[in-house]
C-alpha cells in the first residue's frame, strides 16, 4: 500500500498502429498470451495467433477501486475495469521514454525507446 501512495505515473510518447499519443500512464501491457507474471492475467486475451496484440493501459486509477478490482487481475476480467482500455494493435512504439521501464517477460530491461511488433510465422514449434 505505501508503494501505491508514492507511486507516480509516467509521461510517455507512444504511438499505436501509427497513431502518436502522449499521456500519463499507470500501467500498460502488451501481449499474445493470457498471463503477464504471478498469475496476473492483463490482457483481454483472445486469439494467439490472430496477428495483433492485445494491449491493455490504465491511465489513472484510484488505490479503492484498485483494492477492490485486484481479483480482475487473476481471472481475466480487465477488461471490465472501468479504468482499463483494451484494444488490439500490430504495433506500438515508445518514444522519448527516460521515466517508464519496460519489461520483457519478468526481466527488467530498462528504460528507452521501444518498438514491439509482430513477425508472422517468426516461431515455429515441433512437436515429435
């Protein structure tokens, strides 16, 4: 809780599917697969391999609404959080970013510009 109290949003550049934005952002998260770490589920997943990623921002949010909205988190219902955006994209990029950290699957990465964009048919799986 006192983390929460102190905690101060980010000013970002970003730009979705082309789009140039700038605002203050609590949370975001972009990806293609229902959990983003512990358990939490930020996405409003659909479709892996649809082509886009599922993003999802908050912008603001009071400590009440996120004490007593923490459970959405857990069972994929962010997407009914009245705070929450969720859009689906095939690019986002981060600009001018020197206050925003980013991290890539549970590992900080630091701070910076960022490009995140899909490659079709990158990954291949075989399975014997």
């Amino acid at each position: 809780l006192s983390s929460f109290s102190s905690f101060k949003k980010s000013q970002i550049n970003y730009s979705m599917d082309s789009v140039k934005t700038k605002s203050d952002i609590f949370l975001f998260s972009i990806g293609i697969c229902r959990f983003s770490g512990a358990g939490m589920q930020f996405t409003d997943f659909k479709h892996h391999k649809n082509g886009y990623f599922d993003f999802t921002m908050i912008k603001s949010i009071t400590l009440f609404s996120v004490l007593t909205q923490i459970l959405k988190l857990y069972n994929g219902k962010i997407n009914t959080v009245r705070e929450a955006s969720c859009f689906h994209m095939k690019e986002f990029k981060m600009y001018q970013n020197d206050s925003c950290y980013i991290q890539a699957d549970g590992e900080l990465i630091g701070k910076g510009n960022a490009i995140f964009e899909l490659l079709p048919d990158a990954i291949q799986f075989i399975i014997p």
